[in-house]
C-alpha cells in the first residue's frame, strides 16, 4: 500500500517533546505573521495570553510585562522573597520578582526620579535596548554606526548600536524603510523578536532565516518540486485573495486547471502537476509527493475518497482519513485509456473521460466499464464528464473525426442518448464547440460558439421535449461581460469552484465556502519545458518566452521573447552536450482539419545571449499521422548539434527532417 505524503504546515508543529495545536489563541490565526513566534513561545511558557482564550498580538506591551517575558525567555524564575522592593512603585506585585532579577542584570534601568514606572508602553527602540542586553548580546554593540539603518532613524540616537545589532542579526521584521523608533511595541512584536533571537543562539547563527527556524522547530518545509530530482520552491499562502508563490513568482501566465473539493474543513485544489491542500483560512497545509503520486491531471472527491488522475499512468484512490493511497487503477483494471482523463461522480460511481473513450468505475468494488463502441458515436476524441445528483453527461470535442456530441446518461438501460449539431439548431451544422456546460440543480445548460467565435449560443435541456431550448444569443463580447446573468446561481452547479471563462482561456477560478465566491489567483507557473546543464544553470520554456536562473538565484529571468512558440504538447527545449546552445521545437497543428501548420525554432547562445527564432508554415497537404489507436504520430528526437559547421539537425516524427543554421536561418526542412 503506497502511502500519500502530505506536508504539514502548522497544524502539528513538533517543539521538542512537546506539540503545539494550530490556533492555541482564538485572535491568532495560522497565517498571522507572528503565529509560530507566539505558539511556540506560548508552548514553552514564556508567553501567556488572557483569561478569554486571547493573546492581542497587536496590543501594547507594558515594561513590566515584558520584563516577565524576558527573564520566562531565559529559562529563569525568581525566587519572589528575593527580588522585590527594588524601586519606589515596585513592591511585591507580581511582577516584582522580574523586574528586580533584570534591574540586578543590568538589563533594565529605572528613570531619573528612581522610578521604574511598571505600567508604562515600551516604546520600539526600548524594547530593542533591553533584548539585546537581556540576551547578553551587548558585547557586539559598535562605538558607532555608519551605515544607514532606517529612514527615520538617527545613527547618533542612544538607540543605535542597539538596533544596530538587531538588524544585523534579522532579528527585526522591519527590513527596509521606515522603523518608526518612538512607536510602542506590540505583543506579536515583542515574541517575534525573542523567537528569533532563541533560534539564533540554539542554531549558532550569525542571524536568522526561515530555513534555520523550520530546522529549529522541527517541522518539514512545504515545497512544490518542479520536475522529480531537479529543483524546489517554497510557497507560501496569505489568503484566498491573495496566494502566490514567494521564492518562484509566475514568469508567465498559465491557464490552471481550476479543479477543487472540499472535504471536513480542507480545500484541494488541483494546479498540474499537484494537488495543493489548504485550510479554509487560505493556509498551504501540503501537497501530493511525487514521488508517490506522479502526477495530477484531473481529480473528483467521492465521499472520503480524493481520486487523482494521471495522464498516461493511471487514476490513485486516496483515503483523506489516514493519507494513505488505497487503491489504483489502471489499464490493468480494463481503463483502456488515460490520454487526457477527465473525472466526474455520481452517486457512489465514479466516471473517467478520456481522449479515447470513457469509463465506470465502482470505488467499493474496483469493478470498471470502459464504454468504447456502447456510445454508438463516431470520433470519441476528447471526453469530458459533468455530473451532478443523478444527472450524468459527456461531451465529445469536435475535431476532424467527430462533429462533437453532448451526451445523457440512461441510468435504467445503461445507454446513452446523444445530442448533435442538429439538435443544438447551430448556425452552421455540421460541428458543436461547447465552450461551457454546466450540470446544476435547476438544469443543464451550455454554451458555445455559433456563427463563428464573435457569436455565442446559450441553451437549456429540456427533459420534457427532449430538446434544448435558447436561453440567449449574441456577440461575444457582450455575453462574457454579463456572463453570470445568464446562467443559474454558481453554488447550483459547482458546490466548490467553476470556471470563468475567457476566448480560449481560463481567466480565472473561484471557490466556493459556503456563503460566498472569493476569486482565487494561484499562479502556480507550469513551464512547457524544463533543462538544466552541468553547472547548475536552469533554463524553462514558458508559453511566450524563455527563462534561465541559477540554482542560487531562484528567480527566473527572462532571456528572450518569442511569438513561436506553440502553447501545445508538441513543444519541447533542448541543450547541447556543451551547453552552448539552448533550443526549442516547437509545432502547430489544426486538429479540426487534421494538418500540420507550422513548425519553429529558437535557438539561443549562452555565451554571446544572442537569440534567435523563426518557423515554416505548411502547406495543406501536410497532413497528420495517426496510429491504429488514433493517436497522434508526433514526437522530437534528440538534435544532433554540428558545431563544425554551426549546424542542428532535427528529424521529427510524423512530420519530417529540420535543418536550422545556428547562425540564424532555418533553410532545409524535407517532408517524410
């Protein structure tokens, strides 16, 4: 039994022998700034909220609270028949015990009238001051400071070398900017500052960083492989107004695949080649491993059960109970195909779409059906599943063997009745493209364009005529701004997400919670192509251009922009033995006419950073090749590079033989 690895965050830190729940104080969420600071000191007891179950991380710190928490900070309490009476309005209350033990240290001092004023906020730059002395950290205090610290500090401020030493440490979450010195210091301040400082003694640090605290705390770091064995990112999550990546922002824009569900109180959302797990407070809990799950093109919850499927692999059964994978399927189990799945449910049975066919199949048993002539159409390329209650339905993409088809399923006979051009009444009738179909609780609607893409048809089923009756007809433009007037409420037919749809893309995807949509932007980058070479220099071909980072760097850089590369599968990038020269081939297709249109190519030198690209465009006779299994003959092979000559040589399955002068001219391509 393969297990499922998922990641967590916050919701069980482990502090030494002891382990800190997620949301130990009510006003203290997982994604506040200060929470690990706060639980942990809050595990240990150096912190303490209030009688209500409220810590006020944003409350003001009084010196003598923030006394207790620095003498609490070092593992020491004072014997209170000790230390007291060390100032005129400190006596024996309970701070007493912690303000003598720091006056004693030399940590503190009172003020000029010989009072020590307990009840006073701590101003910033004192807070500072008395950390730096508390942790014995005052013997790296400079004469005086030259550099400059912040906008509105003063390097001849008694506070100076103090903040100084802070800064340099990253003791400070202020980085840049402003400090604002006279501001009073707040309690999710004052924690944050005394974490850091904790990890950086425990760690030997010179100062701190995030890597060093996870290792502190014990806790794994949530990454997002981009390729198995190559390199990783960290993400991290805000909320669900605002998710984006820190260490990998998008270096181009990518359609994901906007798939949720929602289990218990866990959000999954699918973004190839993962499936991310957040909590409903916007909170990146994990994400599949993959080297267990290899990789996601579509998933569907059916009950307790999250199913992943894999293009090309096979579909993972996973029990969100214990993250285990209890079962998978593939063509072993009769699926067969996997070419672009595409899951829906019903009931307690589960439907898989695929490029070739589709399939049933019965989670509790591990029985499948995979229905192939029983469809009783022709083409079957590209098998889309929408199902809602007992409401099942496939649409079969229009291309050069299939006019397209919606298609309802006949629970009874175990049938389908098919739906064509004609019975959609299209202005030209020999093809269907749906653009939308939706499967809600008041009906099943869809729209797609007719007339061409600037017209665009909206129709709902009728289950009495047996026939689809319009609902809206008119430009395009029109109809994707008032879009959602036109159809059922979003929750009727999508308990988690739907997709807004732009011409040819997704704009965007949005959630679901339960009162409200909140828009998701999750801008997980998915690159067509990824290269690395021999001294850690990373190059990815995104939909419009071309990157490169260093694996110290981690931020892309944009190192050329180019019009010709195709946004298909049939794009790939490749780098020279000596890694001079990075490469990308890329093809175009019309699968509606079933031709080739064009093909290009980018080369890029590394040592000069010239680039250049260029593409042949086909003649109509180009036609494509198909397998037995009506699968698309296609495939690069690896370019052979005639440095001698400044040549790459190129033959391309299914299309022909490429020649490409690496000075900047393509000049031979022969057709097989």
């Amino acid at each position: 039994m393969k297990k499922l690895l998922i990641a967590l965050m916050v919701s069980a830190f482990v502090f030494g022998s002891a382990v800190a729940s997620a949301g130990t104080f009510t006003d203290v969420s997982d994604y506040h700034d200060n929470f690990l600071a706060i639980e942990y000191l809050a595990d240990t007891g150096t912190l303490v909220g209030y009688g209500d179950g409220i810590f006020a991380p944003d409350g003001d710190i009084n010196r003598a609270e923030l006394m207790k928490v620095l003498v609490l900070g070092q593992g020491i309490e004072p014997d209170a028949s000790e230390y007291s009476n060390c100032y005129p309005d400190v006596a024996d209350e309970w701070f007493a015990p912690f303000v003598c033990y720091a006056t004693e240290q030399g940590w503190v001092d009172g003020y000029p009238d010989g009072t020590f004023k307990p009840g006073d906020n701590v101003k910033k730059v004192e807070a500072v001051k008395m950390l730096v002395n508390a942790r014995g950290l005052d013997g790296e205090l400079p004469e005086s400071v030259d550099e400059d610290l912040f906008g509105d500090t003063d390097n001849d401020a008694w506070y100076a070398p103090y903040l100084h030493v802070a800064k340099m440490m990253n003791l400070l979450e202020e980085t840049g900017g402003n400090f604002d010195p006279s501001d009073k210091m707040n309690r999710g301040g004052v924690a944050e500052q005394i974490f850091r400082t904790l990890v950086v003694e425990d760690m030997e640090l010179d100062e701190f960083d995030e890597d060093s605290r996870n290792e502190f705390l014990g806790i794994e770091e949530i990454v997002i492989s981009m390729e198995p064995g190559a390199f990783v990112y960290r993400v991290e999550v805000d909320d669900f107004e605002n998710m984006e990546l820190v260490d990998f922002p998008t270096a181009e824009e990518y359609y994901n695949w906007p798939k949720a569900a929602v289990w218990e109180d866990r959000l999954f959302y699918l973004s190839f080649p993962h499936v991310l797990e957040y909590s409903w407070s916007g909170e990146l809990l994990g994400y599949t491993d993959l080297d267990e799950v290899e990789c996601s093109t579509d998933m569907e919850l059916v009950g307790d059960d999250l199913f992943v499927a894999c293009r090309d692999v096979g579909i993972y059964q996973i029990d969100l109970n214990t993250n285990e994978v209890t079962d998978f399927y593939d063509s072993s189990d009769g699926l067969l195909s996997l070419q672009n799945p595409d899951l829906g449910h019903s009931g307690d049975v589960l439907w898989m779409g695929t490029f070739d066919g589709l399939a049933k199949i019965y989670p509790e048993t591990g029985e499948v059906v995979f229905y192939d002539d029983e469809l009783g159409v022709e083409g079957k390329l590209g098998t889309r599943v929408f199902a809602r209650g007992s409401e099942v339905w496939i649409t079969i993409t229009a291309n050069a063997y299939s006019p397209g088809y919606a298609m309802r399923y006949d629970y009874e006979n175990d049938s389908w009745d098919a739906y064509g051009p004609e019975d959609f009444k299209t202005e030209s009738t020999d093809r269907i493209d749906f653009n939308n179909f939706i499967v809600s609780d008041d009906g099943v609607y869809v729209t797609f364009q007719d007339g061409g893409p600037s017209k665009v048809m909206l129709k709902k089923f009728n289950p009495d005529t047996d026939a689809w009756d319009e609902i809206y007809f008119d430009a395009y433009t029109e109809f994707n701004e008032n879009f959602e007037s036109y159809l059922p409420a979003p929750e009727t037919y999508k308990s988690v997400v739907y997709e807004n749809w732009g011409y040819g893309q997704y704009v965007d995807a949005q959630i679901y919670d339960g009162d409200e949509w909140v828009t998701v932007d999750l801008d997980v980058y998915n690159f067509i192509d990824f290269v690395y070479d021999e001294v850690d220099k990373y190059y990815l071909l995104g939909s419009s251009a071309l990157y490169s980072f260093l694996e110290t760097d981690r931020l892309p850089e944009k190192i050329a922009d180019s019009v010709n590369i195709w946004t298909t599968n049939f794009s790939e990038l490749f780098i020279d033995e000596e890694n001079k020269y990075v490469v990308f081939f890329s093809a175009e297709m019309n699968e509606m006419m079933g031709t080739w249109t064009a093909m290009s190519v980018g080369v890029y030198d590394v040592d000069s950073g010239e680039f250049f690209d260029d593409y042949l465009e086909f003649d109509s006779d180009f036609a494509l090749e198909y397998d037995e299994d009506w699968n698309i003959v296609f495939n690069f092979g690896q370019p052979v590079f005639d440095y001698e000559n400044e040549m790459i040589y190129l033959s391309v399955e299914g299309i022909g033989d490429l020649e490409v002068d690496i000075e900047g001219e393509i000049f031979r391509f022969q057709n097989n």
